[in-house]
C-alpha cells in the first residue's frame, strides 16, 4: 500500500565536533579558538566536543580605497574552509567576522554545514545578560557599519543602535584596528586602546547603555575597556557561549531534490519542468534546489525484465549514492519501470526515495475514489515486474491491462522507429498509444495511468479527456511525483 516517506532525525552524536574558520583576523581568529577551549574545559565538556581550527593565509584587503573590503577572494575562501571542516566531519562551523556574516545568507544556501550565527549570539547574549540594554552602541569597520548588519538584526528585538560619529569613526574605530599598529597586528597596542576608548566615550554621550564590538580584534580587548570603566561586551566570548549552547536550534538548510536522470532523457527534462511549473515562487531564488544524475547509460529497465538486457540495479544504485553523497533530501526516480528494482536498493540508501507508483494510487484514492477499474499504460517490463499490482495491492479498484496485441502497440509507441524514445511526439506513435488506451476504455477503465513517463509526452493529465462520447481520467505519473517532491520539500522532512 502507498506509504509516507520518512526523513529520520540523525542519530546524536557522543561528541560534538565545531569548527572555526581561522586566517579572517588572525588574532581574532586565535582569541576565539583559545575561548573556546577554556569554556569547554571550565565547563567540564572536554569529552562532549571537538574543536578544528585551521587558519591559512589570506590577504582580506579589509582597508582598501573606501573602507570597502574586496569580498569575492573572502567567499571562496570560507567556503572551501567550510568544505573541509564539513569532510573532517565537524557537526557546525563558527565564523568569527562581522564582515563575513553580511553575506551568511550566501553561504548557508550554498552548504550543508551548519554555521552558527554571530549575530544571534550577540542578541542571546543581551537577553541573558544586559536585559536592561535599550541604546547599544557598536564599534565595527565602516563596511558592516554601511551593510546596516546590526540594524538588522538588533533593531527587531528592541534595541536601538548608535555608531560613533563620522570623525571618531574615521580616526579612531578604523585607525584602532587597521592602522599601523592596530589590532589586526597587535592584540593589545596601548595606542589603538586609548583610540577606543575614546570611541567609546563618544558613544556613552550619545546614551549608549553598552559597547558591543562589531570587530572581533576589539572583541579581544574588551577587558581593557571594562578595567577603563566602559560597559563593553567580549563579543568573541557571546559566540563562543553561544555555540556551546544551541545544537538543538541550528537552522534549517535548504531542501534539495535528488533525481535520475537519464531513464530517459526527454522524460527527465519533462519532470523537472514539472517541478517548476508546480512550485508556487515569485522569483528565482524561491524555487527548489535540485541535483540531477543525468546517466542515459543506466541499462534498459524493460529489455532487462522481460528479455536478457543487462541488469541496471547497479548502476541505479550508484546514482543514488552520488545523490546521497551531495546532500540531496531525497531521491526522485522519472522512470516507472526502474521502480521494479527499488525494493533491491532502498534499504542501503539512507535517504527516502519517493516511490513514484505509491504516490499514483494514493493520489486515485484521494482525488478518483468511486471509480472502480484503473487503466494502465506502461511498458511491458512495468507490466509483468506487476510493480504497480504491488503498488495497488489492496487498494479500493481494479487494475487493467492491456491484451497482448494492444499492450505490442504501446511499446512501439514508446521504442519504435518512431517511436517517443526516438524523438517523435506525433504520428504514428500517437495513434498508436490511443488505440491501446480506447482498448482500456471498452473494457471499463474510467481512469487510465500513462505509466511511462514517455507517455506524459503524448497525451497530457486531464480530469475530462475526452474520448468519443465518453470522459475519461488521464493521470501523469510524472506531474504526480513532481508535486509530491514539492510538498515535501515545502515541508522540510516533515513529509
């Protein structure tokens, strides 16, 4: 009978592996990972996490003409950092730069690999600690200040925002931390110290409750401040308690589907169609990711069921581990007569493969109930394997196909020489396919499956198509799986 797929939640691991990205700020960097470690041991964790921490050398351009950071160089290396902690096997990631967090929406689109946010750590931190903190002032580079990155993510909750003004910004924010002897190279420069503070009594005039650093070298000597008698927050600390806090609050990453390709070409490039014209966007970032193992070489489905073809459980099985290997959420197969072999494979793939024939007979019997006899037309592999019997087992209806002379009609429409699978789409084949599905009809089919998904090319789904005198139901398989697919990744893995 037709089953829900289920996304099952990943086992918790015994130790928590986090790894930082280093080389944004190389003292930054430091100050981070060795808080890190202190917070762990202090806690008593030291068996419960792992920390990476890799910094390689990487020219930020942080103070270019403008204050304007070069940002692309910045991308690709977070990325394939992140890529490496993601193979090294870390759970989540912490990215400790105000810079880099005006583009995390990139990223998190881009990779599997939870990164922990540290604008949300900031605000937890004033919940827990400064609850009273109404005016906050933020002592960041003039980038993050222009990209309005803590207007965005304090203003929300309550808190207003003050920056110092346009001269101490200048002369003293950016001075202090990329000035010859700053703090992107000296981690306690007297100078760039005595710089800050005057930036921090700047602010204090303007009602500042608190100083929140929005670099992470002042970050760093946020204790000075303190001793200097100005209220300011270690924000490298905030992410680092942060991280040792939310596992169970990660945030989703975006849904991907997993499709095989190939099985065959055009009915491939047909179904992701029909996953865009299904997807309900208003712009193209709002559709569905998808990743397609286009293989035409998969061995025939058919000429391996019925005859002595080469048996294609191997090569279905490799692409969906190659799907499983990128991060798909699941696996879609536009091939009705592939689904013989999934009861082989599914149990050894650990992510859910939409049956595409399950889903046809729960969609009669939630959208057709009352109709009595079901069409089928398919390929004679789909037909004798009786995967769609399988499917229908039980189910409130009985399955017709065609005779042997009329089922010969179908597979000349779908393989011969001119056929759908050698590109044509009229003639022939047309008439073909219509004499097999009137054949259905006289025997008493009300609704007729186009179980092949070469013949949604054919003839379209259509709740009243018209046959003679009669109306009958056309079901897409194809059009049914591409739906679903979109359900559930609307749904996340609440499918």
């Amino acid at each position: 009978m037709p089953h829900t797929p289920k996304f099952p939640a990943p086992a918790e691991p015994a130790t928590t592996c986090i790894g930082i990205i280093g080389g944004l700020g190389a003292l930054a960097g430091a100050d981070v990972h060795g808080k890190m470690l202190r917070s762990i041991a202090a806690g008593g964790h030291a068996e419960d996490y792992a920390v990476l921490y890799e910094q390689h050398p990487f020219q930020d351009g942080d103070r270019l003409e403008g204050g304007t950071p070069e940002l692309a160089g910045r991308k690709l290396y977070i990325y394939d950092m992140l890529q490496r902690y993601e193979q090294a096997g870390a759970h989540c990631a912490m990215l400790p730069c105000f810079i880099s967090h005006t583009f995390l929406h990139q990223l998190r689109n881009e990779l599997r690999l939870p990164i922990i946010s540290l604008m949300d750590a900031l605000l937890a931190a004033l919940r827990q600690n400064a609850p009273g903190a109404r005016t906050v002032g933020v002592l960041t580079s003039d980038y993050v200040l222009g990209q309005r990155l803590f207007e965005r993510h304090l203003e929300p909750a309550g808190h207003q925002v003050c920056y110092p003004s346009a001269r101490i910004q200048r002369d003293c924010v950016m001075e202090a931390v990329y000035g010859h002897g700053g703090l992107k190279t000296h981690d306690q420069s007297p100078a760039a110290v005595a710089l800050l503070l005057e930036a921090c009594h700047d602010l204090m005039a303007q009602g500042a409750d608190l100083i929140v650093p929005g670099t992470t070298e002042i970050a760093m000597i946020s204790s000075l401040l303190n001793v200097a008698g100005i209220p300011a927050m270690d924000s490298n600390q905030a992410y680092v308690d942060h991280a040792l806090t939310i596992r169970e609050q990660m945030p989703p990453q975006s849904f991907k589907i997993g499709i095989i390709g190939g099985v065959g070409p055009a009915a491939t490039v047909d179904f992701m169609d029909k996953i865009i014209v299904n997807t309900n966007a208003g712009r193209d970032q709002e559709h569905v990711k998808l990743i397609v193992e286009h293989n035409p070489q998969i061995p025939d489905r058919t000429a391996n069921l019925i005859g002595d073809g080469e048996d294609p459980t191997l090569a279905i099985y490799a692409a969906c581990k190659r799907l499983e290997a990128h991060h798909a959420d699941l696996i879609a197969i536009p091939c009705n007569t592939a689904h013989a072999y999934l009861q082989r494979i599914s149990a050894r793939v650990a992510i859910p493969i939409i049956n595409m024939l399950h889903e046809t007979v729960r969609h009669i019997e939630g959208h057709h109930a009352g109709h009595r006899r079901v069409g089928l037309l398919a390929t004679s592999g789909t037909i004798q394997s009786r995967v769609y019997h399988d499917a229908a087992a039980g189910a409130p209806f009985e399955l017709l196909v065609p005779d042997q002379a009329h089922q010969e009609l179908v597979m000349r429409a779908i393989y011969g020489e001119r056929g759908i699978k050698a590109g044509y789409l009229e003639g022939a084949c047309r008439d073909d396919l219509m004499l097999a599905l009137a054949h259905l009809v006289q025997a008493g089919a009300s609704v007729v499956i186009l179980g092949c998904t070469e013949l949604p090319l054919l003839l379209r789904e259509d709740a009243a198509f018209p046959l003679g005198e009669l109306s009958i139901v056309l079901l897409d398989p194809t059009a049914i799986l591409a739906r679903r697919c979109v359900e559930l990744a609307r749904g996340g893995a609440q499918g």
